[in-house]
C-alpha cells in the first residue's frame, strides 16, 4: 500500500479540514441506526469463538481469550494478521515474587464461559485460576478476563478481576494493560490529543540497517525509512506518553479504506497514582495500550507489593474499543474529531449498566461526595481564597499527600470550579480520605476524619480550609508551584535528533537528549540564578542534571544570588523546595559557603521517576521545607548553593517545581 504524502506531516490534520467533521459523525450515526437491528450473535468454533452484531464481529481463542481477529468495514482483520495469534490483542502483566526479577505474561484463560447471550448483549469470560501446583510459575492471582458485545456498538468492551485470596503467595505487579498490534500495511497515522497526531515509522524503520541505536532501546534514530521524510528524526515510545487524566482516547487511522481504531478509558477510577500519573499510550507498532497500572515516571514507589498472605480484589476497565469509518469521499483524519465525540459520550455513560459481574458496581451502587475548598494564606490574602482549579478526590486513607504513591485500590478525581465548589460522583462503596491540591499553591491538603461512602450515599462536605505552608513573607519566589518543570527552560534539541512533531510545540521538553544540552550550554561553570534580574523561563534549565567533563559526568552545583536589605540575625527564614521529579537525585543546600563540609540540609537519595529520559517534566511530587538560621545570611548579597551530587548516569538529577524564600514571621527584611 503507497503511504499518502502530505504537505504538512506534522501539523495536526484536525487543525486543517474542518468542514467535514459533521458528516463523519452522522455517517457513523446512519451506520449504527442501520445495523442497529441485527441483534448480537455469538459464534462458538471450537478453537475460536466470534462476536458479531452486524457492525464489527471480534474472534477471540478459546479459552485463551487473546483477541485474534477484527473484521470492520470490509477489512478481514484490523490486528496484524502476520504475528502469531497470541501476539495480537491481549491483556498482559509484569508480576514477582518479592526480590526476584519480574517476567512478562501474556495472560491465556484455561476456562471459557458465556456470562451473557442475547440479542442486545453478548459477554464472554475467561478465566485462569491459581493453585499451589503453580507457585513460581504464574502470579498468583485468579484473573477473570470479560469481553462484551452490545447491539447497535460500533466496537467491544473488555474488563478483568484480579483476585489474591488470602495466604497466596507474596507477590508484585510492576504492570497490566491490554494490548492491540494494529496491521501495519493499514494504519499509519497516530493521534494522541489535538496537538499530538502524525505519520509514524514502520515497525520495519526500527530495525538493524534502517536505524541507528541511541542511549536506550526504546529511542532510535531513523536513517532509511519506507517514509522518506521521516529520515533523521528520532523515534521513541515515551515521547507519546501521557497523564492519567488526559489518557480517554488515543488510537490509528487507516486512510484506504478510511478506519479508526481507538482506545478510549471513560474513567480514571482503576488506574494508579492518580490524575497526573503519567502511561504509554499508543507507539510504533502499530501498537495501542490501554495502561492500567505502571511504575513509569514513578519507578518502585507505584509497585504494588502483597505481602503477609493480604487479600487483595481490583476490577480493571471496562474500556472501549472503538471503530469508525469514513466514505471514501470524506477525509479520514475526521475520525479523530469523531472518536473524541464518542470517548465523551462513553465518560457521560460511566459507571456501566451492562457488565454482568457483580464486582463492577453500578451508579446505584455508589456514593457521591460534593463540597467547597477555600485557600488560607494570610501572606496572600486576609480574604479565604476559593481554590479555582483544585484537583479533589478519594482515595484509600493514608498520610498527606499518599494517593500519588496509592497502587493496590480505587481513586475518584473531580476539578473544583473558579468559586472552589466540586463533586465527586460515582464514588464505589469503602472508606476514604479527601485528598486536594490547589494550582498555584504548595503542599497537600487532606481531610481529618476518614469517609465513608455507602450504596446511593450523598456526602456533603460544606466549606474545606486549605492552609499551605507558610512561615513568613516571601521574599523572592522562581517557578509556578504546578507540579510541573515545564515553566523553566527548555532548549532547543540537538538538530541531529528532532522529532519534527515537537518542533515549535508546548511540549518541546518531549524532544530527545535535551539532557546533553546542559554541557553545551554550561560547559566549565553551573548555572547561576540572579533574584531581580533573571527569568526563570530563559534562565533556569528544566533538569538539574549531571555535566559530561572528559568522558565522565559530574555533580552539579547551582545558585541563586539574591539581596537582603537587612537580614534578622535572630529569626528564622524559611526555604521551600518543591520537586516535580526525581531520579536517583539528591538535593543538598549550602548557605554563603559552597565548601561547607556539611550542607544545611539534604535530602538524601530520592526518586526513581526517569522523568529525563522519559522526556517528562514532572513524576512524585516532594516537598522540602528547610530552616535557614538568620545567622548565616548577610545584609547585601547572599547565595544559595543547591548541590545535586549523583552523576553516575546523564539521566540522574532533579526537576524543581517551585522555590521560595520566606522571611521570618514578624520579618521586616526585603529581598531583591
């Protein structure tokens, strides 16, 4: 098949044909109306077994239930039909026993079961179950793997149940997820987001003699693609990647015959770490994941470990499969403006009604919380302060701050509006805390007493008090306290390796080897931050990360200058750092004397997010709130030494959210 050429490869298509988006959405309605009435068959082969409802008809193995085949609109099957059938649609985990490297399983059924055959439903299961004879050999969990049809659907569902029933084995998960291989001869055009969608590589384009390898596996340089236009542009699989609360929908579009294939995740309620925890999505494969649980730019802080026999029960999904099409007339890229109406549609219809198991709870079921959260910082304002924005939610009960390290249960995230009123709907029954934090603000804010939601509960919490942390004046400030490194400066990448997407884009930090960039443009003496005079955005680097000094790295030691007018020799001041990321890092901060044998404060060795290599700008959130004694600043200029000393790896350092510098409570210093 000839890959179209296009004028503008990297500019998202959606951004160019808007005209035509109306009649992609009613050609998929006309379809959905027309075959509406064909109820679902289910078809039993033996070694197959097939949905169909007359719109798309899905071939699974039996009883491995890995999805083996699609026929949509006149296309026999959308997966790769040259891999092997196991290495085509399939839910899969990363699991070990405690202190044993982990191993990769494609999870296979042993039992196959029809929960639900109708002409308006179709659900299948298929089950493997554990038993001591398996101990060493497959985690121990009982994984009921569901798939379902309904009439009138242009696409299936899937879900799975977990279940570690007590005194089984200790165990870990390192990651689950489901996974599509898409055929490579037909889809070739990727979209993430509206910013986020392009012609890809081949799988082809990444193997030896077309590529060259970079400074990990994941990352490649194209040197002879099938499309040519592509050659000299790096391709990696992290550059795709996304947080939990923008991951709904992602997937392919096949330009002839025009197709789509999606993934969409009406809710975040199953997956871990909460809304900015950061997952794959979809990469050179073709491939599609929908990501469930990872320790991506997290690292062992988001593996879930069971440990003392805990019994442990989690419902992954249902997420939907979605596929559409266009008429040969239409412009196929309109399939991406089509499968966002849809993943829309597929949230407002969250929680389901129609999955049969009992584990999955129904609206009905659950529990609604709502409430307002106020800001207090007397520095800022006498006035409460509503907490526009705010990100609220439950999570299991835990220290302040615990949902961004929660892995093992369920989170329910809302935004507060611009007058701080939120709500939580659709909450499953158990007993939580109310976590919150406020753009704009530092720190976590938790609730005291624990909630308990109960079937059809509604749980008002009227007027929350939010108090971030707060000494004293501040006195100068760097940064936006977001959670995120992105608002510092980003350099250009290395001409030699660009991926053209990210060129002139909002997420210029996703291009590659940024961190060689650091040497370049600090080749003898670490950066220097003057209060007053520089500006963040230009001349605080992203990353503090090691220097490459003659075939070696070493650590890093960066300063921010600053005034007192007249320093309390008597007080307290108060720093406050606030990290959006860290990878085997450690921050130590020295005042006025860069030689001081001890540092005022370290943090010690903190963070495995990866976050650099990752091309991320933010992983685990840390706070650190340092007492500086008056004793050891000057009236006139000062200086802050920050210490980053691990530089075994280029990857290693520190990405900083936010800092402050506060006076003393009853301070009268001015800083410049």
């Amino acid at each position: 098949m000839g890959i179209p050429v296009i004028s503008e490869p990297h500019l998202p298509l959606s951004q160019r044909f808007k005209s035509r988006v109306v009649s992609i959405g009613f050609n998929r309605q006309q379809e959905s109306r027309t075959m509406s009435g064909a109820g679902v068959r289910l078809h039993n082969l033996g070694p197959h077994v097939v949905m169909d409802n007359g719109i798309v008809q899905v071939t699974l193995s039996n009883p491995d239930g890995i999805v083996t085949g699609i026929r949509y609109n006149g296309i026999d099957n959308l997966l790769e039909p040259l891999n092997p059938e196991h290495n085509r649609g399939y839910w899969d985990l990363v699991w070990s026993g405690p202190g044993v490297k982990g191993t990769f399983d494609v999870i296979k059924g042993t039992t196959f079961r029809v929960i639900v055959e109708n002409e308006e439903q179709v659900e299948l299961s298929f089950t493997r179950t554990w038993d001591p004879s398996l101990e060493g050999k497959y985690v121990p969990l009982n994984i009921d793997k569901r798939f379902v049809m309904l009439r009138g659907s242009s696409g299936f569902y899937s879900y799975a149940i977990y279940e570690h029933l007590k005194d089984w084995p200790d165990f870990e998960i390192g990651e689950t997820r489901i996974t599509f291989k898409l055929r490579k001869d037909k889809f070739q055009y990727m979209a993430i987001s509206d910013n986020r969608q392009r012609y890809m590589p081949l799988p082809d384009d990444r193997m030896s003699g077309r590529c060259q390898p970079l400074a990990y596996p994941e990352a490649v340089l194209l040197l002879n693609p099938k499309m040519q236009e592509l050659a000299g542009e790096v391709d990696d699989k992290y550059q795709y990647s996304c947080a939990n609360k923008d991951n709904q929908v992602h997937g392919w579009i096949c330009t002839n015959p025009p197709v789509g294939f999606w993934q969409i995740t009406p809710s975040d309620e199953f997956r871990s770490g909460g809304p900015l925890k950061q997952n794959l999505t979809s990469h050179v494969g073709p491939t599609t994941l929908a990501m469930f649980h990872s320790s991506h730019y997290a690292g062992q802080d988001l593996v879930p470990k069971f440990r003392g026999g805990e019994p442990w029960k989690k419902v992954f999904g249902p997420v939907f499969i979605y596929l559409n099409s266009a008429g040969i007339r239409d412009d196929p890229f309109f399939l991406w403006e089509d499968a966002k109406i849809k993943m829309m549609a597929e949230v407002q219809s969250w929680p389901y009604s129609f999955p049969a198991s009992e584990d999955f709870q129904k609206s009905d079921q659950r529990g609604n919380v709502s409430g307002r959260l106020l800001v207090l910082d007397r520095y800022v304002s006498e006035e409460y302060i509503p907490a526009n924005d705010a990100y609220v939610g439950l999570a299991p009960p835990g220290d302040v701050g615990s949902w961004q390290r929660e892995c093992k249960d369920y989170q329910f995230w809302s935004r507060a509006d611009n007058r701080g009123y939120f709500c939580i709907n659709n909450i499953r029954t158990g007993t939580y805390n109310l976590y919150a934090w406020v753009p704009g603000f530092i720190g976590d804010y938790r609730y005291e007493a624990v909630i308990n939601i109960t079937s059809g509960s509604f749980t008002e919490m009227g007027d929350l008090v939010y108090e971030p942390p707060r000494d004293g004046p501040t006195l100068w400030e760097i940064g936006i306290p977001d959670r995120s490194a992105a608002e510092f400066y980003v350099p250009d990448p290395d001409p030699k390796h660009i991926n053209k997407l990210f060129v002139n884009h909002p997420d210029r930090f996703r291009q590659y080897g940024l961190w060689n960039r650091y040497t370049e443009l600090y080749p003898h003496e670490d950066l220097v931050y003057t209060v007053g005079v520089s500006d963040y955005s230009k001349d605080w680097f992203f990353a503090q990360i090691p220097r490459q000094k003659d075939n070696t790295h070493v650590g890093t030691t960066w300063q921010i200058k600053f005034k007192l007018d007249n320093a309390d020799r008597n007080g307290t001041y108060k720093l406050r750092v606030a990290i959006a990321s860290a990878t085997l890092a450690e921050m130590q901060v020295r005042i006025n004397d860069p030689n001081a044998r001890r540092p005022l404060f370290t943090t010690g060795l903190i963070g495995r997010d990866n976050s650099v290599a990752r091309h991320g700008v933010h992983g685990i959130y840390w706070l650190f709130n340092i007492n500086v004694p008056g004793a050891q600043l000057v009236e006139g200029d000062n200086t802050i030494f920050l210490t980053q000393p691990r530089c075994t790896s280029p990857f290693q350092g520190l990405m900083y959210d936010y800092l402050r510098l506060e006076g003393p409570p009853s301070c009268g210093s001015s800083s410049s």
